[in-house]
C-alpha cells in the first residue's frame, strides 16, 4: 500500500513538530482572544433570534472548530520571526 509512504511520514512528522516563535504566540494568543469574544456574541444572538439552546451552542461549537483550525496547526504566519540561537560554545574553555 501506498498509504505508509516515506514522504508522507516526512510531511506528518513536519507539520506535526513545526514550532511557533514567540511573536507567533503573541498572535495567535490575540487572535484566538478576539475570536471566542466574537464568536460567544455571535452565538449568543443567534440563540436569542432563534429562541434555541441548541442554535447557540452549535454555532459556539462551529466557532470553537473552525478557531482550532486556525490557531493551533504551526502555520508559516506563525513563525516569521524565528529565533536565532547562539552557536554551541566550545568545550576547550573549561572552568577552573
């Protein structure tokens, strides 16, 4: 089968443990703030328009999903500003 492909592990395994900066974080700690204020009024009228509990945790639940999608896979946005480390120091400085 097809299916256990070395370069469809290779782009699992990318994806997976692709890391955000922390500019990133910040952005997507704000997007996610705006998104479930928004999403929490938006669900709240629809339940109140359409006299339903269901309708407004459903429509909370969407948001919640679609939110997920967005925020927490480590998309390229999220890793503009990636950290520079400084190289690994020599061994040959031992300390006293």
């Amino acid at each position: 089968m097809a299916f256990a492909s070395p370069r469809r592990f290779n782009c699992l395994v990318t994806l997976i443990f692709l890391n955000k900066d922390f500019e990133g974080q910040k952005l997507a700690d704000v997007i996610t703030r705006y998104a479930l204020i928004s999403a929490t009024i938006i669900s709240f009228l629809v339940g109140v328009v359409m006299q339903s509990l269901m309708a407004t945790f459903g429509t909370f639940a969407c948001a919640l999903v679609v939110l997920a999608l967005v925020v927490v896979p480590p998309w390229p946005l999220f890793n503009r500003h990636s950290v520079q480390w400084l190289p690994k120091s020599s061994e040959t400085k031992k300390s006293k």
